[in-house]
C-alpha cells in the first residue's frame, strides 16, 4: 500500500468533493482516527478506522487500500468498508 496523506486519500475514494474540503475537515476535528483529531498530512495505513463527521451523520470506514488516482464511484468498495451502524 502507498503512502497516501489522509486528505488526499479522502478525496480519492470520493468521501469529500475536492482535497481542499477533505483538509477543511481535517483541520475543523471532523476526521478522527481513534477517538482523536488528525491533521491532514497524517498518513494512512491499512486497517485503520477513521470517523468522519458530516453534518448530522457520523460515517465510520475502515481503510482497505489506496488507489493511485481518484476513482470512480464503481471502485470506491475495493478501497474502504463502510462500519457505519444502521442506526
């Protein structure tokens, strides 16, 4: 797996519209991995599990791998699982 910061990598897998959202984000405290902020250069590595606050939803995905370029919405499930209750 590629070293990849954690804004760029949430733009590629489509979670944010453009990197520049994805380092907002970051940078507000809406991107936590265990429980604690992280700043948007922090890198990536597989298993990880990030929350990110969107509005009212609370989304929680588990890092599968990175691509080498932003992917189509059809590729995003080979990147990362989705362990968002159903509530």
């Amino acid at each position: 797996m590629e070293k990849v910061r954690i804004d760029k990598w949430l733009w590629m897998v489509r979670l944010y519209k453009t990197r520049s959202m994805a380092n907002e984000a970051c940078l507000a405290g809406k991107v936590k991995i265990n429980g604690n902020n992280v700043k948007p250069s922090k890198e990536i590595l597989q298993g990880l599990i990030i929350t990110l606050t969107m509005g009212q939803l609370q989304k929680t995905i588990e890092v599968v791998n990175s691509p080498r370029n932003r992917v189509s919405a059809s590729l995003v499930p080979d990147y990362y699982i989705d362990r968002t209750s159903q509530e």
